[in-house]
C-alpha cells in the first residue's frame, strides 16, 4: 500500500499489490449489466457491486472485505448510493441486478466514509508503525478518503497495554493496530480450514485472539492466510517489519511439495544485492488460488543459509579434505574420471540420477547427458524411491502416468476416498481446498493407519477411519471392489463400452478370498465397516480418489495403483470433473522428473526404449545411437556398485545418502566408487562419499519449470542471478561437453523448445506460451492448445481401459517374537522431505526431531512415556529417537518422520521394494522399541550433529 | 528382486506367469541384471523360483 511520501504503486518497475477486487468471483449462467459512476459494465449475475465497480475500474473504498473471503458488511466503508433505493447499501453485500445505476462518490457517502474512517482512527495508535512502513491498507484508505484529523480522540488505542505476540517465528501481532475486521479469523476458517482465530469479547472491547494462548502454543499451523489478509501492520511478516515494503515483484512457484503454488516474491534490490522480503501467493495461481503453506510462504531461508555452498570443490579421496577449485577444473575432474572408468570398465560403468527438486530442463538435461554423452540408460530418479508405482500402475491401466484431474476437481467431488495420504501435513494448500469442500458437505473415508487430523478436526468429522495395516493395502482395495461387484453397485455400461478384460476382472474380484470378510484378519477393517464404505463410494454422484506414498511405498506398491485404478473404473469414476485417481506428489517436480524420461527404461514423454520409432527421434536430432535396453535403477546401481561392475555416478540434487532404504547398504555401494559427483546447495549425506561437489542453485534463481501434481506445468523465474555463478543446466551441459558431446542452448526456453519439439504432450509448451497463459496442464497438444484439466474424457490414453487382475500377496517382512511392531512412516506439515531446506529455517521451531509415535498399550507393556528416549530397532539396524505415545496409531504399529539426519529413520527400514519399480517398502518395517539406556547421544549421534552438519542447525 | 515378480504371477498358470515374468525382465531390467539372473539359474541356484528360473532360461 502506498503513502503520499512514497512512489506511487503500480509505477512501472515499482512494487503493487495483486489486484483486490473486494469479492470473490460468482460463477453464474446470468449476466446482469450496471451503470457505476456512468460507467457501464456486465458481470456475472450476482457480483457485488463492490467488484463489478473494480472491474469497471473504479476502486470503492473497503477495509473488512477482500476478495478471498466471502462478504461480511461489517466495516461500513463501502457504502454507496443505488437509484431508486432507500439508504447507502454497503457494495461489499449487495449483488448487482441487471439495470442498477450506482453512484460511489456522492456527497452522502463521502461524508459518511470520512466518518467511519475517523472513528477507526481515534482508536489506532497515531504512531502505528504500519503507518510508517506504508505496508498498511487503512491508513491509504484514510487518504482516499480524506480522513486527516482524528475528531473523535488523540489516536491511542485502548488495547494498547495489550501484548505485543511475537511468538511466530514469521509473524507478529500487534493488538493495538488490530481494527477487528475479522478478516483474519475468516481467513483462518474459510480459506487455510484450522479456524484457529476467534473474536473474543464485544463491541469496543471485542479483540482477536488464537485460542486464549499465543500463536505459537495455539492452533495456528501458521499458514500466513491471516497476515496476506489483514488491512493494518496487526499481522505482519517479521521480515518486512525488519526490510520494509517490496521494491519489485517476480512471479514465480514454490519449491517444495507437489501442490506447486505460484508465489509473487516480493523483492527488493536487483542482481546479486537481491533480498526477499515476502513470498505471496499469487491469486491467479492455478494451484493454489491465492493460498500457501508454511513452507512455501515463510521457509526460504535455506536460500541463503551459511551452510549453502557456492564454490566447486574436489578431492582425490573421500578421506581427504575438500580442495576449492574453478568450476573448470571441478567439470575437467568429473568429465575425465568417467570417460576414465568408462575406458576402464565399459560404457555402462557410470550413470546419473536426477532430482524431483530440479527443473524439467535442468532434469531433461540429465538424461540427455547419460543417454547421448555416456552412451548408456543408466539414469534414475528420486522419483524411484516414492512414486514409481504410480507411473507403472496409472500407465498399466490408464496409459500414462499422471493423476487423471486437477486440484479445483475435488470442488465437485461428493466423496472422497483418501488411501495413505495425509494432505494436511504432506499437501497442505491442496488439503484446504479439500476440507472446504468438506464443510459444504461432501463426506471423506480416511484409509491409513494412523489417525490423521482429516479423521477428526474443526468442521471436519470423516464418514469412517479405516486403520488399514501396514501391507495390506491390496487386499484392502479388493475388498473395496469385491463388494461393489458383489452388490451390483458398478456401472456396467461405462465397464463395456470403456473397459477391457471385463469379464475376467469381475470372475476374479467376486471371488470369495476377495470379499471383505475373508480379508478381515490381514487389513485389520471390520468386514461391515468396509462394506459401508464402499457403499459409499459407489454410490456417489462424483467419488474421487487421493492418495501418496502410503499407498506406493510397499512391496505391492505398482499393484495397488491398479487396484485403485479398477475401483474408480468400476464404478465409473473416471473421466469428468470431481472424480478420477489422484497421486499427491511428494517433491514439487517428481511429476515433471518423470515426465522428462528420468526412467532408466522411458524416453521423455513415457515412451519405452526399446521403440525404435521414438529411438529415431533423438537419435535424428542428437546425432548420436542410443542403447535400446533398459539402464540401472537406483537400486540396481548400489548393487552393482558392490559387484564392480558400476564406478562413477553423478548426483544431481539428491540426498541418496539419507533418503534411499538401507543406509548402510548405500553408504557401502558409495564408498566403493571411483567417482562420485554431487551436485547440491548443501554439503549432504551423500557428499561425504563424493570426490567433485557442484554446487547448485536455490528456486530463487532457476530459470525453468516445475511440473505439479496435477501435471499443470508451471514457471519458475530468477529473482536472483544464480549465486554461484552458473545455471544447473549448464553445469550439466559442461560436463556433457567435456566428454566430448556438446549440448548448447543459450537459454532454458531452449531446453523446453527441444522437450517440446520432441515429445507430443508437450507439443504446445513454451516458455513464451507459459508466460502468456500463466500455467498449463499437458497434454498440450493441437487438439488441446490451452491444456487438459482432466484426463480419459471419453477415452482413455491407451484407448481402453486396461482393469488387471490384483492378486493380494503378502509381504515378506513379517513381525515375530524379537520385531512384534510394524514401524510405518510419514511427513510433518513444517518440515520437507529429508529436511535439507527446512532444517535450516525457523520451521525447526515446530519439528526440531523425529518422534516415534506408539499407541498407549503398546507403550505401557514396554513401560514407555511420552519423552522417554526409545531405541528403535528392525533386522537391519537399529536408532534412537523420543518417543510420545498417541491414540493416532493403531495397536501394533508406530511411526515416525524421516527429516532428521540424526535420527536417521532408513537405518532401520529394510530392502524390500516395489516389486514392479523397486520402490522401497518404507511403510512396512517389523521392529521393537524399548526404553534407550539412560544416556546421551551415542558417539555416532554426535558425531553426526558434529559433522554432517557443519554450521548452524538453526 | 525376481522372486518377488514370481511371487506376484504365482496365481497365473505355469506358461503365463513365465511369459509375463520374461516380458517385464525385458522391459525393465538392465542386461547386466539379466545375466546374472541367467547366470545363476544355469548354476541351479537353488533360491530362485522354479518359474523365474524358467524364465531366466527363456531370455
Ligand atoms: S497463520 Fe494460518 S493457521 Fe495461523 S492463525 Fe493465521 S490463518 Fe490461521
Ligand atoms: S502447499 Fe506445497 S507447493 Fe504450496 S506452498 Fe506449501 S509446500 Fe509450497
Ligand atoms: S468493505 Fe463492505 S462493509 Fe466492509
């Protein structure tokens, strides 16, 4: 917001605010047209005269209302004058009908603005600091409407004496500015679901306050809704009371989960001297429509925490120190050593894996490197740890893989179906978007063990929990079908005319083994439960599956991917909006790191090596023969390590080192390399077994695209220049070229208009076409040249719907006397991952270490409490970590985060994988847990907080 | 990693599962990987499964 003292807003090069139209949108056949100010306008029918006045380009004065939260006429600000109507009505509540004419600007309401204005003003601070950084909606609406004195009083607030909250680590809150619009508790409630915020007290003395306790000890999940819709410095980020206002804006997308939220950073300062002051989300985000999480909004600290490493770095052995060198020299070391083992030990002795954090062009490039400058397959991804049962099962079934809708699809959805996920901690944005539609009345069937918040939270109360038991998720979803058929709840036309093997899938499902009752013992769901819910979910008009890794990460992870698949075909939920099945993306491009052929058996696009025709395509343009096998699996890689036969590997922006099962194994497979180059912002995990460090970019300074959850391709753009002096993509395309295959673009958009040019779904995309449509979902092709929101409208990619027969079978780790728990893990809402960014952001304040949850009977035999420090232990390891006993989980099971290295959680998960992708089984581990030895840190744990970790683990 | 492929097909009859087991190798393992798989059904190891060890002949 502007002060007369300072540039106008909206100059060009200057800093504005995303426009605010005061109301939200209204979806309406009807048009009604008015007259504002002489000014003509039509607006769908049943828009306030609030916005249709801000699409006419007149701006009516507001302080409660805003255009993310519905009207509430409290504030008295916006009155206006309609002909033929008694009064000044408020704008904000009153919908246009067709005819109206309204005049904004009489005497009348002036004065009566003025009034109001004044009011406010001689119960706010004269001093109000707001005032003085210009970051304040009243104090511009006071200008306006030329409210200079204060003639009711001398502008102190008579909350005054009441406490400064500084207790967020993001955000303040000042009482004293606070003019109790509500507009914050309303954010609360409609747009984040916590409903944290309430109005306590009356009239003069009413006042906002979370919960009768301080944000940080309250509700608040710290989302920033609130702050993004307070008018006045009440709610402030902490890091604009510390830089002041915005200078320039760069519209761009987070980082971190797969809902992938368009952001304004809000920046001052240009080049290297760049500083963020805020992230926004951007309301024209097609994602996430003006909201964020904790993560996305407030952790970006990473980006320039001291740990970032912005100099290459070599060694001759991993027991050696880190040598500083130019990038030539760094690139010149890794480019020789593996033309080196290559020479030594074959082509297909080194490899790359890719990151779900790094950009379609900076990944694409990955593979074309291995593909064309190794002359091998030998690429994967970190996608391989988490959602490669999805693309195998969605592309088995469906023919390809991708979630078949968009985010705004669960807005018509009836029931929801959510298998092993939990969005309001792993999918935060999309889980707000799903609890609204819940309070308008759609119901949710929760399947996971643990009792996850969307079980049971303010205006949320799911239709049943099912605590599904680790492992047996197959027979689980073919109770599911087993019943729908059974009862002849299916849609028989849409399985003839839509479906194949039909009759042998029904034969199959309708099988007694199948049937809720005979699956009891295995899934721990009472037979009559399970019936209920699929009842449910046949039934409805519009049923909808969502899910994530705790549906992929088992040994029948590819399984249960069909499985829900032939759930949703059955029933006929495929194809239109509010229904489908839906992966929830862990990091924020796997969907795009697969899409880009990351797969050590995929070409770009989901198209199989082996095709000659595809081969040709790249051949054609790259000049070079590509190897028509399948390469190595990250898994596969670590084995062959051992063996000898693998000996140089390039890490792009992967912690492999912590994130992948079986730490030992891995470190062992690492350590046993001639060659490993990692390429990161931090020293990780894994670059304490690397011989070159790379360093590499934060988003802030990657220029490229980010592919989401919904396959809606999204723009990321510098804010920065890269501060270590080299895009990512180059760097790629350096060492490429010194092993003697030169891949030079002068830009990202070039890598995109090579992705394009190659691959059919992403026929229409451009940097160019991004910039003007904001976002697109692929296919992007000439029949669909703005995208496709949904996917298998009246066919399915691979023509036919393919439903496969899903035997149920058992996993092999099985509890016993000596592991009698099933271990199973997850994420938390303030942390990411393996926790590398969050780690280093005040997000810490919430998570600072893993716990291990156990139910109170479980506990109580093993005489544990909430606190006590708990060895964890499984056949291949064992850790220790604090213990907090909890009804979320089922008797029998525990579990636990994975987002500190010192914990170190993979110590204890075993090899057990996928057995289609060799995704690893992290949901399912047999341990014990008992009391740990009173004592401190083992010299290991210290070791690792010592030096894995070198500076400031704030 | 290939009994685990076995184990999900152990449903299908003898003649399906080793096909299938055979195309999915193919589609998805590196042939370093299928050597070694071949290797040691040669060898009469005897923890593969008798249809992975079918199909370990079959490549
Ligand atoms: S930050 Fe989010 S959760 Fe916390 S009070 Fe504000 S709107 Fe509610
Ligand atoms: S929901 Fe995901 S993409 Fe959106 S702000 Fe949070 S972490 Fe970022
Ligand atoms: S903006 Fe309309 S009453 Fe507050």
């Amino acid at each position: 917001m502007t002060t007369l003292d300072q540039p106008a807003l909206g100059e060009p090069g200057g800093y504005a605010p995303e426009p605010d139209l005061g109301t939200p949108p209204v979806a309406s056949q009807a048009d009604a047209t008015v007259t504002i100010d002489g000014r003509q306008v039509t607006v769908p029918a049943g828009t306030s005269v609030m916005r249709a006045a801000a699409v006419a380009g007149i701006d009516v004065p507001k302080l409660c209302a805003t255009d993310s939260l519905k009207a509430f006429g409290s504030c008295r600000m916006c009155l206006v004058e309609v002909d033929g109507a008694r009064g000044t009505p408020a704008s904000c509540t009153t919908p246009c009908a067709d005819g109206m004419v309204v005049s904004t600007q009489t005497e009348q309401v002036q004065r009566l603005r003025r009034n109001v204005m004044e009011l406010y003003l001689s119960d706010h601070p004269a001093d109000c600091q707001g005032c003085a950084r210009g970051s304040c909606e009243m104090q511009a609406m006071a200008v306006t409407v030329g409210a200079v004195e204060a003639r009711y009083g001398n502008g102190r607030d008579h909350l005054a004496e009441s406490s400064y909250d500084a207790s967020n680590p993001y955000f303040d809150y000042d009482p004293a500015a606070c003019i109790v619009c509500s507009r914050c508790v309303r954010a609360c409630g409609e747009v984040q679901g916590t409903f944290a915020l309430t109005v306590e007290g009356r009239g003069f003395d009413s006042r906002i306050t979370p919960g009768g306790t301080d944000f940080l000890s309250s509700e608040c999940v710290s989302c920033g809704a609130c702050v993004q819709a307070c008018p006045t410095s009440a709610l402030q980020e902490k890091s604009l009371i510390e830089l002041g206002m915005p200078t320039r804006v760069v519209d761009t997308t987070c980082a971190y989960c797969g809902v992938g939220c368009s952001f304004r950073a809000e920046v001052q300062g240009t080049g290297e001297d760049t500083q963020v002051v805020r992230m926004m989300p951007a309301k024209t985000g097609g994602a996430n429509e003006g909201h964020s999480c904790v993560k996305g909004r407030f952790a970006y600290g990473y980006t320039n925490h001291p740990d970032r490493q912005l100099h290459p770095m070599v060694r001759d052995s991993i027991d050696d120190e880190w040598r500083v060198v130019s990038w030539e020299e760094a690139v010149a070391k890794a480019a020789d050593g593996f033309s080196a083992i290559q020479r030594d030990h074959g082509v297909g002795a080194i490899g790359g894996i890719s990151s779900s954090r790094c950009t379609n062009e900076e990944v694409y490039v990955v593979q074309k490197m291995v593909r064309a400058a190794f002359g091998n397959n030998n690429v994967d991804t970190c996608a391989r740890v988490c959602h490669s049962p999805t693309g195998y099962g969605l592309n088995q079934t469906f023919g390809t893989s991708a979630g078949t809708q968009d985010f705004k699809s669960v807005e018509q959805a009836d029931v929801v179906l959510l298998i092993g996920a939990n969005p309001t901690d792993a999918h935060p944005v999309f889980a707000s978007r799903l609890k609204r539609r819940l309070r308008q009345g759609a119901q949710i069937v929760v399947a996971d063990p643990r009792r996850i918040d969307l079980v049971h939270g303010p205006h949320v109360e799911a239709a049943a929990h099912l605590p599904v038991l680790p492992g047996s998720n197959v027979a689980f979803v073919n109770a599911m079908a087993h019943t729908v058929v059974t009862e002849g709840l299916h849609d028989e036309a849409f399985l003839r005319e839509r479906c194949e093997n039909v009759d042998s899938y029904l034969a199959f499902i309708a099988r007694p083994e199948n049937s809720p009752e005979a699956t009891e013992e295995v899934t721990g769901i009472p037979a009559e439960q399970l019936r209920a819910a699929a009842r449910l979910y046949a039934e409805a008009p519009n049923a909808a599956i969502y899910y994530g890794l705790g549906v992929t990460e088992h040994s029948q992870g590819s399984t249960m991917v069909m499985g829900m698949a032939n759930l949703a075909m059955i029933t006929g939920n495929i194809g239109r909006e509010g229904v489908g099945v839906n992966p929830l993306r862990g990091q924020n491009n796997v969907q795009g790191s697969c899409d880009m052929g990351s797969f050590p058996h995929e070409l770009p696009g989901y198209r199989h090596i082996s095709r000659p025709e595809v081969r040709a395509i790249y051949e054609d343009l790259w000049g070079r023969t590509l190897d028509p096998e399948p390469g190595l699996r990250i898994p596969n890689m670590f084995d062959s390590a051992l063996a000898g036969t693998f000996r140089g590997l390039y890490v792009q922006g992967e912690d492999i080192a912590q994130s992948d099962p079986n730490t030992q194994h891995v470190e062992a497979a690492l350590r046993s390399m001639d060659l490993v180059v990692v390429q990161d912002l931090f020293l990780n995990e894994t670059a304490r077994f690397a011989h070159v460090f790379l360093p590499g970019t934060s988003f802030l300074e990657k220029d490229g695209t980010f592919t989401n959850a919904e396959r809606r391709i999204n723009r990321v753009r510098p804010a920065l220049p890269p501060r270590q002096g080299k895009d990512e993509w180059q760097i790629t395309c350096d060492i490429a070229a010194a092993m003697g295959f030169p891949m030079p673009y002068a830009g990202a958009h070039e890598i995109m208009d090579e992705i394009a040019a190659t691959t059919p779904t992403f026929a229409g995309v451009s940097f160019a076409r991004l910039d003007a449509e904001g976002s697109m979902q692929w296919p992007v092709t000439d029949a669909a040249p703005h995208g496709t929101p949904t996917m298998h409208v009246g066919e399915f990619v691979r023509g036919k719907g393919n439903l496969v027969e899903t035997v149920y079978v058992p996993t092999t780790e099985r509890t016993n006397r000596r592991f009698p728990l099933v271990l199973t893990t997850g994420r938390i809402l303030s942390q990411y991952n393996v926790g590398a960014q969050t780690r280093r952001t005040a997000n810490q304040t919430w998570h600072p270490e893993d716990i291990l949850e156990i139910h109170p009977a479980d506990a109580h035999v093993r005489g544990i409490s909430t606190g006590d420090l708990v060895e964890l232990s499984s056949r291949v390891g064992s850790t220790t970590l604090r213990a907090e006993v909890s009804e979320r989980m089922p008797a029998g099971v525990v579990y636990t985060t994975f987002h500190h290295p010192v914990t170190g959680a993979n110590v204890v998960t075993t090899e057990n994988s996928d057995w289609a992708t060799n995704c690893p089984e992290y949901k399912v581990t047999a341990v014990e847990v008992g009391v740990a030895n009173a004592r401190g840190l083992t010299d290991a744990e210290a070791a690792a907080r010592d030096e894995r970790e070198p500076a400031g683990r704030s | 990693m290939g009994n685990d492929i076995a184990r999900q097909l152990a449903h299908l009859d003898e003649e399906e599962a080793v096909t299938r087991i055979v195309a999915h190798l193919d589609r998805f393992w590196d042939p370093r990987m299928r050597r070694t798989l071949q290797a040691l059904a040669a060898a009469g190891d005897d923890t593969l499964d008798p249809r992975l060890a079918a199909a370990a002949r079959r490549l």
